[in-house]
C-alpha cells in the first residue's frame, strides 16, 4: 500500500526532519533523557513553534485540524530520531479525548493551552494483568458532593511522572465508563517513577479515593466508545513510529554492512549477508504496508472493522519489529548491543512498541475472535 502524500504534509515531514537532524543526534537525546522529566521542554516549545502541538486540534482552538494522515508523518519522523517527548499521549490522545467527549467551555480552556505548549497529558488507562485489553476497567468513580470520588490503579502510564494532566479512564456505578483530566498533585493520588528500558519515562498511578470537581470529568455520557477511539488512534499512531524506528535500524545495517571489512574485505560483498539485509527490507515494506493500512482505517466508523485493522495492523508490527531488531543487532555483532550505538537503542524502542498496548500474541488472538481481517462467508 502506498499513500501520496499532499503538498501541506511533504512541507510537515521536511519541517520535522529538519528539526530533528538538527536537534536530536543520539548524544543530544542522551541529554535530553537526563533532564527532570526525561524529555526536553526546550524541543516541546520548539513543536509549539511548529504548530506540532496544535496538529490534531480544530482551527477554532489555535490548532491546524489535520487528521490520522499528518499524524502518520509526524509520528514516522519521531521514530527515525526515537523521540522522548509526550507527543503521542498530549497531542493524539489526549487532545482528541478532549475534542471528542469534552463540552465546549471544557474544550475552549484546555485545547488552546495544548496547542501552544502549556499543557501535557499523560494518558492512565491500562491497569494491572489487563495488557491490551482496553474494554476492562477496574478504576471507580462514585458520586462525591464536591464532583467525584476516584479510586483505583494504573500501570505503565507514559510520562505520568511529570505531566500536567492524567486523562484517566474509570467506571461509574451505571457500569459506563468515563473520561477524567486529573490534576496529578490532588491529594490521596501518587506517582511511582521509573525508566522504561527504551529510554523512557513512565509511572504506576494510585487513586486513593481522590476527589475530582464536576469540571474535571470530560462530558456527560458513556465514553466507552470514545475510549475505543482513542485506542485505536494510539495504535495507529504507533504502528507509523514502529516503521520510523524499523527504517532507521534498516539504514543504519546497510550502512554497517558498507564500511565493516573483515578478512581483508567489505562484508557487505558476503551475499548471504545482502539476503539478509533484503530480508529486512521486505519486512520493514509489510510494517509500513500495515501501518498505512491503519492510518486509514483510524477514523473508520464501523468500529468492528477499525478493531480488525489495528489489530493486523499491530500483528505484523510486532512481527517485523521482532525481525527486523534481531537481524540488526546480529549484524552489528557486538556494536548491536551497545548502548552507545543508535541501533541498540531502536532494538529497545521497537521491542516496547511490540508489546505496547498490547503484544503481537494478544491482537493476534483479538483478530482471530473477530474473525480474521478478511472474514469467511459461506460459499454461495
């Protein structure tokens, strides 16, 4: 599959790109990992300057109102230079959850302060031994005299350590489901930092009975199938930062097998070493064929074939990240595994991204309940 793209997102991914070979080697993003949040404030100013924050946000509120397409490119171009900044969280999640299940005086104070850089999110949905399975929360919200009375846990929340805001997912005593922007200094909520192993931040999230104000609770109706929306844009949006990681990893192999002489000779000239690089090629071409595939069915309304394609989508991610990432380190030999080289720290990036939101085996069987991407029919 291929997608042309239009002259507004060549202009997006030049701009990025110039940004990010300017200021995102790998020694500078090694600083930028050592700062107090683990990403750098001064690049997020620089995406604000950029228009980056503002990217899926409507014109009305600051923003430029692209879709799922811009957000491909944007995301595709992080992955190349293994980004730090709470990008995916803040601006495809968190500023759609607001934009889809927030009232309007809710979305005239909060997404113009996205769009310009003073306000992040960090997104608590996933809960202990509930790995990809997005439908089941167990985080409770009962009624309170001053709004809401949260109580409950979330695991792994990216950048929950220092974000401004945690979108968090509970469930009323109706058994619906909704949306909360939780200040994460409200008293009786704790955050338990730690590094992730591809660079990363994130926290485990503690609701102790933590009060939140009738604002703070993002629209009035069941967010289930808002939730189900912002799952799948988060997958899609992965799945096109997967490809930018697995392409960066192919370039950096080939660029290996050029220069690398052994015996005298390039190994690159060993042709069992070229079929293995055409290997990799190939696998990264079904990644990218898929994640294109779900950049277009991320704004699909049917939800059943939007869940069928994220998750083929996310199967044949976490297939080629594993392929590829192995393949690499392998033909790096001990440069593979070495934590100053670029290509061991894509092998940590992908291999988080294969089991973000949900490992390869779990779509795969989410897939196959659905009845496969292309379902059977009866002959005749």
């Amino acid at each position: 599959m291929e997608i042309i793209p239009n002259e507004d997102q060549r202009a997006l991914k030049d701009s990025i790109e110039r940004l990010l070979a300017d200021r995102y080697d790998i020694a500078q993003r090694a600083d930028y990992a050592r700062e107090s949040a683990g990403w750098s404030r001064e690049m997020w100013q620089q995406y604000a300057g950029l228009g980056l924050l503002g990217l899926t946000i409507a014109e009305r509120h600051g923003g430029f109102g692209f879709g799922a397409a811009e957000v491909t490119v944007v995301m595709e171009a992080f992955g190349h230079a293994l980004v730090l900044e709470p990008w995916l969280s803040t601006v495809v999640v968190g500023a759609q959850a607001i934009a889809l299940a927030g009232s309007a005086p809710q979305q005239e104070e909060w997404l113009p302060k996205i769009a310009a850089g003073r306000m992040t999110i960090a997104w608590a949905h996933a809960e202990q031994g509930l790995s990809g399975d997005f439908s089941r929360v167990l985080t409770t919200a009962t009624s309170h005299p001053a709004g809401w009375l949260l109580h409950g846990a979330k695991t792994m929340v990216a950048h929950g350590d220092f974000a401004d805001r945690l979108l968090v997912s509970a469930r009323l005593p109706n058994d619906e489901l909704a949306l909360f922007l939780v200040d994460p200094a409200s008293p009786c909520l704790t955050r338990e930092s730690f590094a992730t192993q591809d660079g990363l931040r994130a926290a485990h999230v503690y609701l102790t009975n933590v009060v939140v104000a009738h604002e703070e609770r993002l629209g009035a109706v069941d967010a289930a199938r808002v939730i189900e929306q912002l799952c799948d844009l988060a997958l899609a949006a992965i799945c096109a930062e997967a490809v930018g990681v697995l392409q960066e990893m192919l370039d950096l192999t080939v660029k290996y097998l050029k220069t690398r002489k052994q015996f005298g000779v390039v190994i690159g000239s060993f042709q069992v070493l070229q079929h293995r690089a055409v290997d990799m090629l190939v696998a990264v071409d079904a990644a990218r064929s898929m994640a294109l595939f779900a950049t277009a069915m991320a704004t699909e309304s049917n939800p059943l074939e939007r869940r069928r394609a994220m998750a083929a989508a996310k199967v044949q991610i976490g297939r080629s990240a594993r392929f590829v990432g192995q393949q690499a380190v392998q033909l790096h030999g001990g440069m593979g595994v070495s934590m100053e080289a670029k290509v061991a720290q894509c092998f940590l990036r992908s291999t988080a991204i294969e089991h973000q939101f949900g490992g390869t085996e779990y779509h795969l069987r989410s897939l196959a309940r659905l009845g496969g991407l292309i379902p059977a029919r009866e002959p005749g």
